[in-house]
C-alpha cells in the first residue's frame, strides 16, 4: 500500500459510510456535476463533508499528478467545460 493510499484510507475511515460509497459520491460530484447538498442529503452526511471528501481526494489527486493544477485551470479558462 502506497502513502497516498494509507492517506486516503485514513480520510475515509473517520466516517461511518463504506469508503467505497464515499468514493461514489465524491465522483459524483466530480465527474457529474451533483451539487454537493443533493449527495450529502442523499447519504445522510452534511454538505460540509462532502466538501471535506471532496477538497480531499482533489489535493492527494494533485499531489499524484503535479500537472493537475494546470489542467483545472484550463478548464475553469474554458467555462468549466471539457473539451
């Protein structure tokens, strides 16, 4: 097991979900565009978290990929749309 994987397991373990569901709702998030209060009522957690969970994955996703930061703001350049 990697550092980054200890690091994200021990995020994810200070809640009372699985983390494989937390990790569905963070990509959710990510990947859908679900706003984070639709998630966090959905899973009984508050909005806060999924904000937490989300902050989270980006950072340890960055540090993985230092690239990253310019990718993102790319994107937010471009409307927040992919191309």
């Amino acid at each position: 097991m990697t550092k980054s994987d200890r690091e994200i397991m021990e995020i994810f373990e200070a809640y009372d979900l699985p983390p494989r569901r937390i990790a569905v709702i963070v990509l959710a998030v990510l990947r859908h565009d679900q706003r984070l209060a639709d998630m966090a009522g959905g899973n009984n957690v508050s909005e806060s978290t999924v904000r937490c969970w989300r902050d989270e994955l980006i950072t340890l996703l960055s540090a993985q990929a230092p690239r990253l930061d310019r990718a993102l703001k790319k994107v937010a350049q471009q409307g927040g749309r992919w191309s």
